[in-house]
C-alpha cells in the first residue's frame, strides 16, 4: 500500500511554495506526554500547520502556556462539560470511547472537530474521531489522519465525514500554510476567495 501521506502529495498541492514544519518530537513529545502517529510526524514535515482549500485546517503540537495559540490539544473543558458535545453516532462507541481521550488535530470551516481517541500505547492505532456539527455527533474511522484525509478528499467513506461535502471528489485541492496565508493576509490577499 502507498504512504497515505505521499498520496496527499498526489491529490494536495502547496500552494504559494510554504511547506512543512520542523517540529523537535522529543521535547514535544514530553510535554504532550505521548508519542505521536508517525503518518502525523510525516504530515507535519511535508505540509505542516495550515489549511486545505480554506475547508479544513490541521494543526501541529506547540509547547506553550498561551491558550490562544491555535495547536494541537485535549478538548477544552467547555466541551468536555457540554451535553450536546457528548453523543456518539454509534451506542458502542459511547461506552468505548471517552471525550477526555480525544487529541485535537483539526477543524473545519463547518465547526467540526477532527481528532485521535488516545487510547492504546501505539499511536499508529489510534482511530480518527470526527465531531460532526451537522449530525451533532462524534463518528469514528479506523484508520491514521493522512488515511482519513485521503480518503475524504477521494469519497472513499460511505457518507461525507465532515459536514462540507466540497472537497470530495475535488481536483486541484491546494494546501495553504499557515505563514504564507499570514503574509498574503498582509498583502491584503485571501486565497479562497479566488475562482
């Protein structure tokens, strides 16, 4: 089977020439205190921090106390305390798997929540958790980040995993990085509203 991440690179194109970050894993590591996917690792260094197609945004592992800035977490405590965030699509899952499990990775312009349930000591086995605001519901894929993101942006899932269906199918998807989307913004500029 291909590397789900060079099959991004197949579908994905970065747009603006910005790639990748350099991310030191052990100090990152230890202060998530957990190791993290190496499909992630590779994602991170090929397209980093920043969004594709202005639809979903991916986020990298920052150590800082600054809750402002936009990284990879738990969810917040508000979540975590709110009924509606609770429910899974399948009852199975309820019992399984729990919200304070789950590792944030990305969002999406529909306010979805795409994540990890941490559960296991191999982080290769973590499944993808999708909080779908437009069914209000958590959903999970066995499957690694690329894989998921793979197979969404192919229409590889029964039913779109997230609530914007744009993407599925799409050709010519681009991945912006977060600093080039900051230095076009200050040349005036955004991206997604090119046709």
């Amino acid at each position: 089977m291909t590397d789900p991440v060079e099959q991004l690179s197949q579908v994905l194109v970065s747009y603006g020439g910005e790639t990748g970050d350099d991310v030191d894993w052990t100090v990152v590591e230890a202060a998530y205190g957990t190791a993290f996917p190496e499909d992630y690792k590779r994602f991170v260094q090929r397209f980093g921090n920043g969004t594709i197609e202005g639809a979903i945004g991916a986020m990298i592992p920052v150590v800082t106390d600054d809750r402002t800035t936009r990284r990879v977490s738990r969810l917040p405590d508000r979540a975590l305390a709110d009924p509606a965030f609770r429910r899974w699509a399948d009852p199975d899952h309820a019992r399984k798997y729990r919200l304070d499990q789950i590792l944030v990775w990305g969002e999406t312009d529909s306010a979805d929540t795409l994540g990890w349930i941490t559960t296991g000591a191999d982080p290769d086995e973590w499944p993808v958790a999708v909080y779908h605001r437009g069914d209000a519901a958590w959903m999970v894929h066995h499957c690694g980040m690329a894989e998921f993101l793979v197979g969404l942006i192919r229409g590889e899932f029964p039913e779109c995993p997230i609530s914007d269906a744009s993407l599925v199918g799409a050709q010519g998807l681009r991945f912006l990085h977060d600093r080039e989307e900051e230095r076009l913004a200050g040349l005036g500029v955004y991206p997604w509203d090119e046709d």
